[in-house]
C-alpha cells in the first residue's frame, strides 16, 4: 500500500475513533470521578489514548487538556500510541539479557525502524520491551502475536518480519485480484 493511503486509511479510522468517542462521552457525566473510567472505555474501545480523544474528555469534563494528560500518564495501563497489528514483545529479564535479549530487541528495531514502545506508521508492527514472560528456559524470547518464540537468533528476526511482510502482500493480491475479477 502507498503511504498516501496509508496515510488516508489512519486519518479516516482517527475519524471514526473520534465519532464513537463523542457518543460514548455522551453516556457519562461532567464529574472529574468519571475521568479514569471514561479513558478506560476509550482505551478498551479503541486500543490507546489518542491526543484528539484526550482533548475531547477535557472538553467533556470541562477542564484542562494538561490535567487529562497527568492523570492518563500517572497510570501504565495506558496506551499514548495505537499498538501495531503485529505486537512484539521481546525479553528482557535477567536470562533474555544475559543471552542477548537486547541484541534481538536492536535487530527487530533496525528491521521495523522503530524504536521500543513505537508503532509503524502503516500499524502493521509495534515493539515493546517486557521483563519477563516466565520462559527463562527458552532464552532470549520474543512473543509475537501471542506465539512464544524461543532461542531467537538475530537471523530469525529477519524470518519473523519478512513472513508477515509476505502474507500481507499476498493477502493485497488477493484483494486486487477480487476486485478486478467483478
């Protein structure tokens, strides 16, 4: 997909996001009290607080956008960016360090050109560093998709992404053969 309408597709689901947010808000009351549980609904309907959402409990709860921010930012359960379609999460407790657990988080970064806690711009992956996922037997481990990979060596970093990468082209043929095929 080009990132024109890479770009449309995101700017038309941020639109979507926000219209559902507007009439959810309209379920809850002016109350500070019901700020953390209307960032909850919006994180559970949507995935993560977008700016334009925080800007609308602000104005929803008639306070500052600077106030919404503090809270949301006080607790980590939630989200600033929207997690990709393909969430990796790689170790980096004591046995993933000690066998290269970071090495494997660099060469996921440079594959994705992102950064840990970032999300591609086309949504398909984003990264997450974690301190353990309980498989210290396995070390280093990268869970993608909620599929355990263990012993990861940085060749099957390149593996991983590039079998992802061809099942989405595939999936675009597909789609461009069905539609031309009507």
């Amino acid at each position: 997909m080009k990132a024109s309408s890479v770009d449309e597709a995101v700017r038309a689901q941020e639109r979507a996001m926000l219209d559902d947010i507007a009439s959810q808000l309209a379920g809850f009351g002016k109350e500070r009290r019901n700020l953390i549980p209307i960032l909850q609904m919006v994180q559970e309907r949507h995935t993560y607080l977008a700016s334009g959402a925080l800007k609308m409990v602000a104005e929803h709860l008639q306070t500052a956008v600077c106030e919404i921010y503090g809270v949301a930012t006080f607790y980590n359960q939630f989200r600033f960016h929207p997690p990709g379609k393909h969430h990796i999460k790689v170790c980096l407790g004591t046995a993933c360090h000690v066998r290269g657990g970071d090495i494997i988080l660099e060469n996921f970064e440079r594959k994705l050109g992102i950064r840990d806690g970032e999300t591609t711009p086309d949504r398909e992956f984003s990264i997450e560093r974690v301190v353990c996922v309980g498989c210290c037997a396995l070390a280093p481990v990268a869970i993608v998709d909620e599929n355990v990979h263990g012993q990861v060596a940085p060749s099957k970093v390149e593996g991983l992404v590039l079998g992802f990468q061809i099942e989405k082209e595939k999936e675009e043929r597909e789609k461009q053969e069905n539609e031309s095929g009507r």
